[in-house]
C-alpha cells in the first residue's frame, strides 16, 4: 500500500513540475528573437520573425496595417468605410470589448493588436492561444502616428510607416502656419443635447481639433486636465462660453441623427442661444473619422474639421 | 324582520367549508355563534359581511339582499370586528376610532363634524376607554387594543355588529368588561350583536340566541338552555360532560376521559385458489399454525372460504396486526417457519397473493352506562 | 412618541417644509457654476434681455430648479402612496417596475434610435407606465395582494435590467451617451422639458391629496378597509397607477433618480407618524426641497463638471437616513 501511495505521489509531483515549466517556455523564448517591440504599456515583446499573420481588435489598428501592407487576418466586427473595402475578406473577431476568442484561436496570428487600457485585461488569454498582444493607444494625433511607427518597425516596413507620418505632419504643419480667422470657439461632444458629454482636449477628437485649428471651450478649465476624455460640463459654462461650433460626434446615421439633434437644439431654451445654434453651426461627424481611432485616415478627420471650422 | 339571515349558503376554499348554511340572526338580540375549532363560525361571518364570497347560496342583511347595498352603505349597516391583528398604523386611539367615521364622511371632508365627535366619544365612554384617547395604540395592553378596535367598529354606527372571538385573548376581568359593554350597547341602542365565543358559558350568560356550528353545518340553534345538552356536548364538541343550569349560567363540567391514542390497523389478506372441493385440506394447515395468538400486536385472524366459484375454490385468511412490523414479526417466528417447513407447495394450490392494506380506526367504544343515558334523553 | 411631541414635531415640519422649498428656489437661482451677481438675476427675471447672464438664469437655472422641485414632488409623492399601498414603509417607486421601464425605453432609444432622440422624455415615460401595468396584470388573481406585487415586480425588473445590459452590452461602444441619463441628473434641462412634465405633474400631485383618505384606510388592512366601505382592490389599482403617473414624470425628464421616493417619505413618517393628512404634504414639500438643493450643490460642487444628481443624492442620503433611523428606532 506505501509503495503505491509513493509512487503516485512520485508520478503527481513530475506532472505539476512539467506544467511549470510548460508555463516558462513562453516567457524564455524572448532571449533568442529576432525583432524586439516595446508596447504603449512598457511590455517588451519578441518575435522569431516579422508577423505574418495579424489580428487588429481596433479599426484604426486595421486600417495602419493595411496601409503598411501587412497581412491583415482578422478585424473587428463593424461596417467598414468605402476605403477599406478589400478588407471585406478579412475574418471578423467580434467587436473590440467583447473579442471572440474562438474565431481569433482560428485565424493563427502571429500578434494581435489591442487597446491600452481596453485590452489588458485579455493578455493573459492572447497568450494562452499562443499569439502576442501588442498594446496601443490612439487618444491623440501624436500617439496615432507613434502607433504608425511602431507597427512599421514591427512589419519591417519603417519606410513606408515614415512616409505615412510624414504626410500627417506636414499637414499639421500647414494647420499650424495659418491659423484659422477669429479662433472659432468650439463645443464637441458626444451624445445627444438632452444627455451629451463633452469631449476635452485629452480626447482623440479634441486634439484633431485643436489641431485643425479650432479652440475647445473645454480647453478653459484646469481642473479639466485631470479628467479622462469625457466629462458632464454644466450647461451654464457652456453659455458664458458661447462656442460657435458645435461638433457632436455619435453612432447613428448622421443625415437622420442631425434633424432629431437640431430639433431638440431648437426647443431647448438653455442652447438656442448659443452663437453656434443660432448661426445653424452645428454638425454632426462621422464615427468613423471621430470618436473611435480612424488610424491613417486621422488626416481626412483633419481635413473635414478644418474644412467645417473654415466654411463661414 | 330579521337581521340578517342566510339561504343555503355553500363554500369551499381548501380548509374551508360551509355547506348549505340557513342562519337566522334574530333582529335587537345578542347572538352567539359557538362550535368547535374548523366549524365555520368565522367563515360564516365573513360570508355575512362580505369579505368573502360563497359559491351558492344567498345572504340577507334587513331584509335586502346584501348586493344590493353598495359598499358604502353596507358599511354603515353592518360593522365587524376581524380576528386577525392587522398591521395597526402609528396613530392614537382616538385617532383609530376616528377611522370608523369613514363611511359617514364624504371623500373631501378634512374636520370632523360635531356628530362624528360626539359618536367617537360615545364608542370611547362604552368601551370604558376615555382616559387613553390620546395615547399611541401600540403602546396599550392587549384588552384595552381589543377594547379601543371595538370602539372602531362601534363608531360605525351600525344595527348590526358582528364580532369575531372579542374575547378570546383577554383576562377575565377583560373579557367580563367587553361582555357588559355589547350588553348595554344591544339594551340601548337596539344594535343586533352577533359574536363567535369559545367560552360556552360565557356565550351562553351573555346572548339571547344562540348557534352551533359543526363541520360546516348548523348544528343547532334557539335558546341557549335549549341548545346546550349532554347530547350537544358529546355530539359538537365530542365530549363527555354533566349539564345544569343555574339560572341564565350553564354550568358545564367535563369527564375526563382517558388518553385514547389513534391507533393504525395493518390488515394482510392472503387469499389463495384452491383446486375446487380441496378447499378444507387450506383451511386445515391454518388451523394447525403456531401461537400466533401469543404474538405481540396480533389483533385477530379470520379465514374465509368461498366455496361457489366454479373454476376454484377461494381461501382467504385475514390477520390484523397492530404493525407491519408486528406482521413480520410472525413470519420471522420459530412457529411460522416450522410450519411452512417444507418448502414446496401443495399441488392444491393453484395460485397465491398477499396484499396490506392500513386502516385508521379510532375506537370508541360504547359503554353500557352511555348506552343507558342516551335512552333516558 | 407621544402624541405631545408629535404634534410639536407635525407643527414644525410643516412649518419648516415650505421655507425649505422655497429657500430651495431662491438658492437654486444664485448659486451656479457662472457667477452671476444678485442685481442681474433680478434683472433677468423681471426685464429679460439677450444677455449671457439673463439666459443662464432665466432659460437655465429658473427652469432648472423648477424641474428639479417637481421631480422631487412627485418622487416622493409616489413614494408615500405606495409604502402605504403595499403596507410596507420600504417600498419605492421601483418596485412597480418604473426605473427599470423608463431606463430601458431611454437605452433602446439612445443607443438603437437616436435619430429619435427628442421623443426621449415621452419614451421614458411610456416605458415607465408600461412596465408597472405588467407587474400589476401580472399580479392579478382576482385581486391584486402587496405580497403579489412585489414578488412580479422583482420577476419583471429583473428580466428588463438583463435586456438593458445586454443592450448595452452588445453595444458597449455606445453606452456613453446614456450614462448621464442612467444617474440621473437636470443637466441641460429647460423650458420644454418642464413644460412636458408639467400637465402630469400636476395632475398626480393634485390626486395626491385626494388619495390621502383611502392610503390611510389602506393602512389598516384590506378587511378592516372592506369593511369601512372602501373599495379596496379598484383603490390599490387606481393608486398604484397614480404613483407609477407620478414617478414615470419624473423619471422621464430627470433620468433614473433612485432613493427619494423610499428616504424622503420615510424619514418623514419616523417624524411625524403614520396619518397621510399630514405624511403626503410633508414628503411632497420634503422631496421638493431635496432635488433642488441636491441639483444646486451637484451643479456647483465640482464647476465647470456636473455630478449626476442621483449619485449625490445617495451619497449622502443613505449616512443621514440610518442617523435618523438610529436616533428614532426606539421609538416605535
């Protein structure tokens, strides 16, 4: 009877100890690669050889990829701009808070490209199928064009990731030399007039339009800067404010949206005196240029804003 | 005219019962409803007042229909005191009696008319509660809650007040002072009194008409001297007592009885066909089976032998056993198994079954001396 | 309690309610994120011009304030009819399934329909209403029992409150835009927003004081109520959906505002008693007070960003009600 209870102990003790070191292999495998990438959360990754094989969990991770001409095996679920068309093909992995495991385990990648801080959590599950989560932000024209050059250094394609960029600035750069007449004060926000948060300049839409050249009455407030993107601002401020812009970004259709938004505008006695409203100022933008990471195509955000805050 | 009386009245909700109920609740008099736990006594009344509804039968209160009255109206015709304690909101007495007003005040009205204030005191003077008018309800013992409830219903004002065991969670002192009150409210006002009572004496000192209810059925009804009998006694609430009178007092004294316990019966039938004509050689073998008479819990054994089948004869032997256990006690038995030794089967019996069946009896046995008096009634 | 300190308390809070409102009123107007100095409010409320400070206090804190002491009126107005219709001093509005209604039309129009997004307040509305006429049908059993209703009003808002988060869920991208409404809040509020809740507002507090005589029988049980002549079951109907009118106008215009209409008529009731001649005024004018000073402070506490009223509502309502119950719990 000992001899048995010894010997399972023996055989349990060589089981548990392999499985520890089946969890090592991963984290070792670094030391001999070829391609090191630092992600946005300070993670170094290793990889033998250059990706082949790449899911994005965001649409501007996509579209960054497809610009570069990696292989782009998978993207979220969403109805894809006229301008990425050819990736109709490309496998669908559900949307980028709720990824679907299964269909990524399917698609083999080499890397998968996520959202800091959305994604962190599915870390541990990326690596469980084998594959690498590289994590990036987007709250800004900066960290998008951070995102081009890190994802050309890891295809190997840093030429045409710096041409990309280039493009994007200079385009900035023309913004910034001519400055738009009168400095026209903007409100953006997210939602509806009876329910809206307002979006700060720590957004990805209230950088695009600072740098288009508008100025976010949001942008008056210190104590803003501490907040995340979003936040409820007081309606009074809004008024004292007078904006003459009002940019609201949703996820409606925008044609349809736009009259129901301009009707409660209308009839609501705290904006129907706001120069904006009063003018007829107020648009709605795309969400697919706003709101969520437009990747590459941040430079048509650039032009649409800079384009509605030139019109009158 | 009566106050209210009630034709065929029939209903059944689960535990429930009432079958084909005609009460009479003569007009100006106290009546006592009186039976044992289950009768119907509550039910009945609030069929009466309308809290429930029967499935035949047909209620009148003065004469009229009771659907005929409408709600409000009926409030101020007939008054209830419910035995349950229902959830009493923070309030004070007087404000609890003010409640009462609610069928004679109109839905806007905010004062008190001087009728309304000059009634709540009246109901507070009869029930003896005048010096608590200001304090909280909670805060009182449980006679004077009961007390200041029936102040409630009194202040309703009605002919006819229906109260649903008034007294049975008071003192004696209590009880006594409610019983007064009823009395002298029915000797000034004329208001027909209807009370479910478990004191039979009580019931009996205080009402002028009294009603038995057993099973869902009137057992009796009449005046109280008529009603309560050795025979009432043994028949509604299955006891055994002496019955006098001392004046309007019965007075009611129990014999005690021994403790009866329920008992189960088991009884096995073991009935076997026999080639026709061998019958006897069956019955026979169980003539010859051992001391089952010793055993213990063995209530008796019958044998039965249907002898006019015309393929077979029958066989049946009953045994009556206090248990199963008892039973298999038996065939345990050194006894049992030495006369079923040989273990094959008599060729003359073509087949064999056994089947248990349990009874409940409960034995009351009639003794010569309760023979005797039933015949002297 | 005696009924000495009784009645000295009922003089006194229904002395202080009233100053309380209106204290309320005046406060909500001076007080904002903008400064805006005494002599141009009254300027903006006697000889309305164009300017910045006339409509910040005239088109937004008037209205405001106004919405939010209608909405605390009739929170809590539904909230005392219902503790008495149920016989349970811990009932609120959502237990008829009126905040899980209302939110879950608000979801599916912000996030499914926003081109609709004006019909807003009459689809919370109509959500709110909807859902507390299922809870009671389901109930029914030729009659409608407290116990009844509370137990299809927990079946019902559990199965909405799942529909709701799988909507927002599913479209996680989106939920943004609702969460302001979702704790409730006056931010952007105006004319036509009180001019919507108004009529309704009205109505119910008006038949709020008509329903004080039968809550108050209510109280003492369905028989004793039966047999005073009242007709208990079409009462409990026509109550229950006086107070699903009440909390859906509210909720409608101001989001999902939990937690007045169960602390404000019940820390009354610990106060003053059980009789709804003086509870139903008291809890209305209390409740009143409540929203609108509660809306001023969550407006101006963190300038230029709003905090949902709700949320500050319940952050510092819950540590004054279990004060109050402490302080009066050996009375009962």
């Amino acid at each position: 009877m000992r001899n048995r209870l010894s010997l399972l102990a023996a055989i349990l003790a060589i089981i548990v100890i392999s499985c520890c070191a089946c969890g090592n292999t991963s984290s070792t495998a670094q030391a001999g690669s070829q391609l090191t990438i630092k992600d946005s959360t300070g993670r170094n990754l290793g990889f033998n050889h250059v990706p082949e094989r790449i899911v994005a969990l965001g649409n501007g991770e996509a579209n960054i990829i497809h610009a570069l001409g990696g292989n782009l095996v998978g993207r979220p679920t969403s109805e894809l701009p006229q301008s990425l068309e050819a990736l109709s093909n490309v496998k669908q992995i559900g949307t980028a808070h709720e990824v679907d495991l299964e269909k990524i385990t399917l698609l083999h990648p080499d890397v998968v490209l996520g959202n800091n801080p959305m994604n962190t959590k599915d870390i541990p599950t990326i690596e469980s199928i084998g594959s690498k989560m590289l994590l990036t932000s987007a709250n800004s024209v900066q960290e998008i064009t951070q995102q081009i050059q890190l994802f050309g250094k890891l295809l190997q394609k840093e030429d045409r990731a710096n041409e990309l960029v280039e493009q994007i600035n200079s385009q900035l750069a023309e913004y910034k030399s001519a400055a738009i007449a009168n400095s026209p004060k903007v409100l953006l926000v997210y939602g509806a007039p009876g329910t809206f948060m307002a979006a700060l300049p720590s957004s990805l839409g209230g950088n695009i339009l600072e740098l288009a050249g508008g100025v976010n009455i949001a942008a008056d407030y210190p104590r803003l800067q501490s907040y995340p993107q979003y936040a409820q601002l007081s309606n009074e401020r809004i008024v004292q404010a007078n904006p003459q812009y009002i940019f609201i970004m949703t996820h409606g259709d925008a044609e349809q949206v736009k009259e129901s938004f301009l009707k409660e505008m209308a009839d609501n006695a705290a904006w129907n005196k706001v120069d904006a409203v009063k003018l007829g100022h107020v648009e709605i933008l795309p969400n697919d240029l706003f709101g969520t990471n437009p990747g590459t195509r941040v430079m048509e955000a650039l032009t649409l804003m800079r384009d509605q805050l030139s019109a009158s | 005219m009566t106050a209210a009386e009630t034709k065929g009245l029939t209903l059944e909700r689960g535990m429930f019962k009432l079958t084909d109920v005609n009460a009479i609740i003569p007009n100006g008099k106290i009546t006592a409803i009186v039976g044992p736990n289950g009768s119907g006594k509550s039910t009945l009344l609030s069929l009466i007042t309308g809290l429930s509804s029967p499935d035949e039968g047909s209620i009148t209160i003065l004469g009229k229909p009771a659907e005929h009255y409408s709600r409000a109206d009926f409030a101020r015709t007939v008054s209830m005191l419910p035995q349950s304690k229902e959830f009493m909101p923070n309030v004070t007495v007087r404000e609890l009696i003010e409640y009462g007003r609610s069928p004679h005040r109109s839905m806007f009205s905010q004062r008190l008319s001087k009728e309304d204030q000059d009634v709540i005191e009246w109901a507070m003077r009869l029930m003896r509660i005048r010096r608590h008018d200001d304090r909280m309800f909670h805060t009182l013992s449980g006679g004077e809650q009961q007390k200041a409830r029936i102040a409630m219903a009194l202040a309703q004002r009605t002919g006819l007040l229906l109260l649903d065991e008034p007294t049975t969670y008071l003192d004696i002192a209590h009880q006594l002072e409610v019983l007064e009150a009823l009395v002298s409210l029915n000797r000034q006002q004329q208001t027909t009194v209807v009370m479910v009572l478990h004191d039979l004496q009580q019931a009996a000192a205080y009402c002028d008409h009294m009603i038995a209810m057993k099973d869902g059925e009137i057992h009796s009804a009449g005046d109280p001297r008529t009603v309560i009998t050795k025979g009432f006694m043994r028949e509604v609430y299955e006891l055994e007592a002496k019955v006098s009178f001392d004046g309007h007092y019965p007075i009611i004294i129990p014999v005690r009885k021994q403790n009866e316990e329920e008992q189960t019966m088991i009884i096995v039938t073991n009935t076997s066909q026999i080639v026709k004509g061998s019958g006897d050689k069956l019955v026979e073998r169980f003539d010859r089976i051992g001391k089952v008479e010793q055993m213990e819990g063995f209530l008796g054994l019958e044998v039965l032998w249907t002898q006019n089948l015309k393929e077979y004869d029958e066989v049946a032997v009953v045994t009556r056993w206090t248990s199963k256990d008892a039973f298999q006690a038996w065939t345990k038995s050194e006894a049992f198994r030495e006369s079923h030794k040989h273990r094959n089967i008599p060729d003359y019996i073509l087949d064999n079954k056994i089947t248990f069946q349990e009874v409940k009896i409960k034995r009351n046995p009639i003794t010569e001396a309760a023979l005797g008096e039933t015949a002297a009634q | 309690m005696n009924i000495k300190q009784r009645t000295k308390r009922r003089k006194l809070v229904l002395l202080i309610a009233p100053i309380l409102v209106i204290a309320s009123l005046l406060l909500g107007l001076m007080a904002g994120s903008v400064p805006v100095a005494l002599v141009d409010i009254w300027h903006a409320l006697t000889a309305r011009g164009d300017s910045p400070q006339d409509t910040i206090v005239f088109d937004l804190r008037l209205p405001r304030v106004l919405i939010g002491l209608l909405t605390g009126a009739c929170l809590a107005a539904s909230g005392a009819i219902l503790q008495g219709v149920m016989r349970n001093p811990l009932a609120d509005p959502g237990v008829i399934g009126v905040s899980s209604g209302a939110g879950l039309a608000a979801v599916i129009t912000m996030v499914l329909l926003p081109q609709l997004s004006y019909l807003l307040p009459a689809a919370a509305f109509l959500g709110a209403l909807v859902s507390s006429v299922i809870i009671y049908s389901l109930s029914w059993d030729k009659g409608a029992s407290p116990g009844k209703i509370v137990l299809a009003g927990i079946a019902l808002n559990a199965l909405i409150g799942a529909i709701m988060n799988g909507v927002m869920v599913m479209y996680s991208d989106r939920i943004q835009a609702v969460l302001p409404w979702l704790s409730g809040g006056l931010n952007g509020r105006s004319w036509h927003h009180l001019s919507f809740m108004l009529p309704y507002a009205l109505v119910g507090l008006v038949l709020s004081f008509l329903a004080i005589k039968p809550v108050n029988l209510l109280m003492l049980g369905d028989d004793s109520a039966k047999l005073l002549g009242q007709k208990v079951e079409l009462q409990r109907m026509l109550l229950i959906l006086l107070a699903s009118l009440l909390a859906g106008t509210a909720v409608s215009v101001a989001g999902l505002i939990g937690f007045v209409g169960l602390i404000v008529p019940h820390a009354i009731r610990l106060m003053i008693g059980d009789d709804y001649r003086f509870l139903m005024p008291a809890s209305i004018l209390g409740g009143a007070a409540l929203v609108a000073l509660a809306d001023t402070a969550a407006r101006t506490v963190l300038d230029p960003v709003e905090l949902p009223v709700g949320i500050l509502l319940a952050v510092l309502g819950a540590p004054f009600f279990l004060y109050l119950l402490r302080k009066r719990s050996n009375w009962r």
